[in-house]
C-alpha cells in the first residue's frame, strides 16, 4: 500500500462510511441526544445541529472525488465519525456503548488512511504504517463484536431472529440463538489472530462477513435500517486491502538483487 486497488478501496469505504454517516445524523444519533439531554439544548436546536452535521457530511464526501479537496474531505469524515463514537460513548444507554471506540474503529480508520495515503506519496514507512493502521482498525472491529455475540449483545439476537425470519421464513428461538451467536465470536476473534498475524485467510472471513452482516441490517428490517447498512460497508471493504503483498514486501521487491557496481 498505498497502490491504486487500496486508494479506490479507502475512496469506496470513506465516501460509504460518509453517506451512512450523513443518513444516521439526518434520522437522530447520540450526537443529538448529548446536545438535547447533557447540554440542555433545545430538541429543535438539536435536531438542526444533526441535519447541519448530515449536510457537512454530504459534502465532505463529495470533496472526496476531487485530488484537491481529497484531504479536507476525509479529514472532515474523520472527525464525524470521532464525534459519533465519542457521543455513544458519553450517552450510553444502549448495550455496550461503552465500547463504541473500537466497535466504529473501521469507520474511523477509512478516512485517516485515506489522509494519509494521500500525504504518503509512495514511502514504503508510511504504506506500512498505514497498512497497519488498517489491520488493527479491522482486529478492533472483530474482537468487539466477537466479544459482544459470545456475550449475546440483543441487538445480534434480534438480527439473528429477524434476518432468518424474513429471508428463510425459518424461526429461531433466542437460546439456539445465543448458541449459534458463541460459535460465530468465537470465529471473529480466531480471525482477528489471524489477520494479526498477517494471514490472508482471516482477511477473507472478515471481508465476506463483514459484508454479509451489513446487508443483513436491510434483509431484516427493510429500507428504514439503510444507513445502518451503508456505514458499515468499510467492515468489508477495508479487509480487502490486507489481501495485496505487504507495503513492506512490495517496497523490497523494488530494490535491486544485487549492489550498485
């Protein structure tokens, strides 16, 4: 990295994570509820703060397709996306929202790596800083939501039901469930040691699951669940990058086989 399949991959995951962003603010987030609930804002006010924060986003993602403006772009996504974790976080009032800093890892990272893949220019120290950037935002992500299905998050529970309800018509009780949610955190988390260890096997599973459980919002609930589906689309994209040869790797393969005589 950076090579022009990882810029379109991080272009792809930052202008996905921006409009899911953009929909999220639009429709209400913890953003909005710190501002009406901690700060006493009015719930007017807050909810033009909210609107204001989905038009800012819109834009960054335009300013994403132009070189020039490409780094106030995914700047601007970044802090969004910081903002939001930081609210979850400080809000509560959901299941584990105390871990929100590394469950929006990925959507935090796809932004930042396009920051500076944008200032890296080819140096091999940067492509390998920011490819690991990419590996631990992905490791974050699974270790989170593994530990959250082996803990039986109910959100994943009532996906679960919902998704093989309304695409299979089959009916599944909660404690098969719960059951079914430990295999799957105990595979995340085999995963995230995988693609720790630079193993292009976990990379494939977090690609294709992190995909699959994106959609699965939409499958489950229909069009009212699409920005939740959209703002996770990173969680499949971003693996995708750790399937090329290591930044390191690729800059050794340049060098000469033999000294200079």
């Amino acid at each position: 990295m950076p090579s022009s399949a990882s810029q379109r991959l991080l272009l792809a995951a930052s202008a996905s994570m921006g409009i899911g962003m953009a929909l999220l603010y639009k429709t209400g987030t913890a953003v909005g509820a710190r501002l009406f609930m901690s700060d006493e804002l009015a719930h007017p006010d807050s909810v033009r703060v909210e609107r204001a924060l989905a038009l800012v986003s819109l834009a960054a993602v335009m300013a994403l397709f132009a070189r020039p403006t490409r780094a106030i772009g995914a700047g601007v996504l970044a802090a969004l996306a910081l903002l939001l974790a930081w609210a979850t976080v400080d809000q509560g009032g959901v299941p584990f929202s105390e871990w929100a800093w590394p469950a929006h890892a990925m959507r935090i990272a796809a932004p930042v790596a396009l920051l500076w893949s944008a200032a890296a220019r080819g140096r091999s120290r940067d492509s390998a800083g920011m490819e690991w950037l990419v590996r631990l935002a992905c490791s974050a992500v699974f270790v989170v939501h593994g530990l959250e299905a082996m803990r039986a998050h109910p959100w994943f529970v009532d996906l679960t039901i919902s998704a093989a309800r309304e695409t299979i018509g089959l009916t599944l009780r909660q404690p098969t469930v719960e059951r079914l949610l430990v295999g799957v955190g105990v595979v995340d988390i085999a995963a995230t040691v995988h693609v720790l260890a630079r193993g292009r096997a976990g990379a494939w599973y977090m690609a294709i699951w992190g995909t699959f459980t994106a959609l699965l919002r939409v499958l489950a609930y229909g069009p009212g669940a699409v920005a939740e589906t959209i703002v996770r689309l990173p969680h499949g994209l971003l693996p995708l990058m750790l399937l090329g040869r290591p930044a390191a790797t690729d800059a050794a393969a340049r060098l000469p086989l033999q000294p200079p005589s």
